[in-house]
C-alpha cells in the first residue's frame, strides 16, 4: 500500500492481518488523494487537514517529494489536534506519539510517513514486518499488477492481501497463474464514542486512538472478512 498519513483504521486492519506490509513507496504521487491529508474531529465534525509539501507533481515517485520542514506548519497541527481532543479519555497516551511523528526531523515524504506507521504500530502493539518497495530490488519498468507480483516473488510469498479497492485494480486469474492467492480486506461497521456528538466513521486513526484504549483497538483490528 501507499503510505498515508495517520490513516483510518483499515488500513492498520491490513496491515495487522498480514505478516509482511510493503510501504509502495516508488509509484507516483497521487494529488488529492490520502498520501498526506486525512480527517479528524472537530467540533462533532469532519475536518480535513494536511502535511504541507513542497514541489508537489504527480510525475514524482511519493519517495521523491520532501515535505515542508518550517515547524509552523506542524506546530498548528498540533495545536489543532490538541484542542480537538484534550478532553478525550485517552489524550495523556496518544498525544505524545503524534507528537513524536509530526516533529520527526525528516523531509523525505515517504520516510516521514513509514516512521508514522512504525510509531502507530508499536503504540497498537502490531508487530507486522514492514518493508519498503525501493528497497527491493526488482524491475521497475513494471507496471500495475505485474509489478506487485513482482514484489511478492521476491518476497516468497504465496498470498497477497490487499484493500478493498483493489478488487477493481487485480485479477485473481493473474495471481493465481504466479501461484499466489490473491485476497481482500474488508472491513466491518466499527463504532465508539466521540464525547457525546452523533458518530462520524472512518476517521483518521488519530480519532480511534484518542477515543479508545490501545486493547479495544487491538479487537477492533479483527473486525474484518477476507474475499
């Protein structure tokens, strides 16, 4: 998967159900999409915000993007997600940890956001091996599918999970002739508490954490069906 930042909690989910995750590091960056923005709860609303890049093109790989090393810009995020949940039960643990991953002195985007996922993991107690895709060799004239099969050929593994949104990307056919199962994560309805607002789903996992003990989280990771 492509790295995000502080992503929902499916993507932990995938993570969580596999042995080994690859942080696809080496494909274009995405505009728009969820590499380095997400949604947290503001006011019992969904408020979108961002890591601020610099020299952002989608003819760049994700790790050839640096992100902007001022610290106003991290400072307000953190000052935003303070004031968003400083009255959630479990603020004193989780704040420290994005505290350490937002000022984490990186400016590579990918490797800034592969440390968010390790510190995420370690604090979930998700002891998954991650690797990172530019660090395998392989042939990078691949592309789509034919490069992830790849990868799971220099791997050695035999089953590949994925997102849900990758049923319209893979052809189980394809897999199935390199000798590997292909699989998808799906995750089930997953509800808590956010004080006493009317439930928003699928925020980031920032809003799990600060609402839920790191043992309520670790069930709700199995709250999944593989197809």
């Amino acid at each position: 998967m492509q790295p995000y930042i502080f992503p929902y909690i499916g993507y932990f989910q995938l993570i969580d159900s596999v042995d080994t995750f690859v942080v696809y590091d080496d494909v274009n960056y995405i505009k728009k999409g969820w590499i380095n923005r997400n949604n947290i709860l503001i006011n019992g609303k969904s408020h979108l915000f961002s890591i601020s890049l610099k020299e952002v093109s989608q003819n760049k790989l994700i790790n050839e993007i640096n992100i902007d090393g001022d610290l106003k810009w991290k400072n307000d995020l953190l000052k935003t997600m303070a004031l968003s949940y400083k009255k959630a039960p479990f603020f004193s643990e989780v704040f420290p940890v994005i505290e350490a991953i937002i000022l984490y002195e990186e400016v590579n985007l990918a490797k800034f956001l592969t440390h968010s996922l390790r510190k995420i993991c370690h604090y979930l107690a998700i002891d998954t091996n991650i690797v990172v895709s530019s660090e395998i060799e392989k042939d990078n004239n691949l592309k789509a599918q034919d490069k992830i099969i790849e990868i799971c050929q220099k791997l050695g593994t035999t089953q590949y999970i994925n997102a849900i949104g990758g049923m319209e990307l893979y052809e189980e056919q394809t897999f199935t002739n390199h000798n590997i199962a292909l699989q998808f994560i799906k995750s089930n309805p997953i509800k808590y508490t956010q004080f006493k607002n009317e439930f928003i789903p699928w925020l980031s996992i920032v809003d799990v954490m600060m609402f839920n003990s790191a043992a309520e989280i670790k069930t709700m990771l199995a709250n999944y069906e593989l197809i």
